[in-house]
C-alpha cells in the first residue's frame, strides 16, 4: 500500500537509514511556506512550526535549519531525522521554545526517541519542554489540548 507522507521512512529504528535527501527536500519546502509568509508580512519570529509524527519530526528538522527565529516548535510523538548532524547542524533558533510532547505507550515512536531528542535538543536549545501523556499510544488528544494555546499566549512559546 503506497503512503503520502513527507519523507520516505526506510526504518523505525533509530540506528537505520534515514532518507537525507527527502528530509532535507522536505525541509525546504517547510521553509519556502516560511518565506511566503514572511512576503505577506508576518514576521517569522510570530510563526510556530508543529506537527504530529513525521511533521513533527519535520518540523523540529525544519525549525532547527532555518536561519531566522521563530515564536517556536511544537513535535508531538516525534523525533528529529538526521539527529546525528546535530547540534552542527542547527543553523538558528536556538533560543527558539520547543515542547515536545509522547504517550508512554507510542508503539510507532516509541516515547524513549521523544525523550532522547529532547535530550540532546537541551544541550544546544535554551528553552526545551518534553510532556509524556501515561496510557497514550501513537495518538495526540491530549497533546494538543497542551500544544494549543487558549488565550493567544502559549506559557512555553511566549506570545
């Protein structure tokens, strides 16, 4: 059965082959949305990156590349393709807040992924959140409950 997805996935393990050239093609597509709304006047330090799964992962790689500072990067049940290029090759937002937020119970991405990525985004990123959600699996109800801000204003990720 043939997939959408944003990347080809050759593995689930975090030692596999990754898909470099589809994880970087993606990216920059992530980043041309940027510019195209930084050309219609939103400045991109108001734009938050966010995704669930493989835009999750997504958008971590894709906010950790991009030169310019965002307001901040939401992964829910994710983890960061090419993690070993890391912390070499994020190339801005370093002061960018991330949240990142797993059921302990993910048996696609298995939460320990999520935890060692926010491990390792701590060492190079000021601002790192990581929630475990006790009995989810590979779902996000409850995380985005979290990762939405009710009042405009999210408490991890400023205004």
């Amino acid at each position: 059965m043939r997939m959408t997805a944003w990347f080809d996935l050759c593995s689930l393990d975090p030692n596999g082959r990754e898909d470099e050239p589809g994880i970087k093609a993606a990216a920059e597509g992530i980043h041309r949305l940027i510019a195209d709304e930084e050309k219609a006047g939103i400045s991109s330090d108001r734009i938050v990156l966010g995704g669930f799964s493989m835009g999750g992962a997504l958008a971590l790689y894709s906010g950790l590349r991009y030169p310019k500072p965002l307001a901040g990067i939401l992964g829910l049940s994710c983890w960061l393709p090419l993690f070993k290029h890391f912390p070499a090759a994020a190339v801005g937002n370093h002061d960018t807040p991330i949240m990142m937020c797993h059921g302990d119970c993910d048996d696609l991405v298995p939460m320990r992924w999520g935890q060692l990525t926010a491990d390792l985004l701590k060492t190079f990123v000021k601002d790192v959140t990581f929630r475990q959600y006790k009995g989810m699996g590979h779902s996000s109800c409850e995380e985005l409950r979290d990762g939405r801000p009710s009042s405009g204003r999210h408490p991890h990720m400023g205004s």
